[in-house]
C-alpha cells in the first residue's frame, strides 16, 4: 500500500448510528483504482441521571398530594358549615 494516496477521511454522528469514510487512490498503468472504505457503529449513550432534579421532582409532587388533600379538606368544612346554616 505504499502507493496509495489518501484522498479524504470523513465522518458522521447521526444519533448513536456514527459512520466513517476513507477514500485512497492510487494508480496502476493507464487506470485509476480508487478505494472506499467505510465503518458503521452504533453508539448507546449513558446518561446518569440528576438526582438532584428527581429530588425537585418529589419535592414537587408531595406539594401536590398535599395541596389536593388540603381542598378536599377545605370542601368538606364548607359543605360541614353550609349544612349547619
């Protein structure tokens, strides 16, 4: 392979499919002989998870279970009020 000439190495990053291409020339006579070579891989991206954003989420949650048992508390003691007048 010593005479052949690297014409380019390029690559592309489509979400995890990664591809890789190299195109080599050399020539042999009257003719030109190109080679093309490329590599295709998937990529499985590791993603650690914030805890701190899963605390705001419980966080935020209990608030709500919280709020909707104070309501239906509230309702009840209008209704309780109501019924009494």
């Amino acid at each position: 392979m010593q005479n052949w000439i690297l014409d380019g190495i390029s690559s592309t990053n489509d979400e995890g499919i990664r591809r890789n291409f190299i195109k080599l020339n050399t020539n042999a006579d009257d003719c030109r002989i190109s080679l093309h070579l490329s590599i295709q891989y998937h990529v499985v991206l590791f993603y650690q998870p914030n805890y701190e954003v899963m605390k705001k989420q419980k966080e935020l949650s209990d608030f709500m279970d919280m709020t909707k048992n104070k309501k239906v508390n509230l309702l009840k003691k209008v209704i309780m009020l109501y019924l009494k007048n």
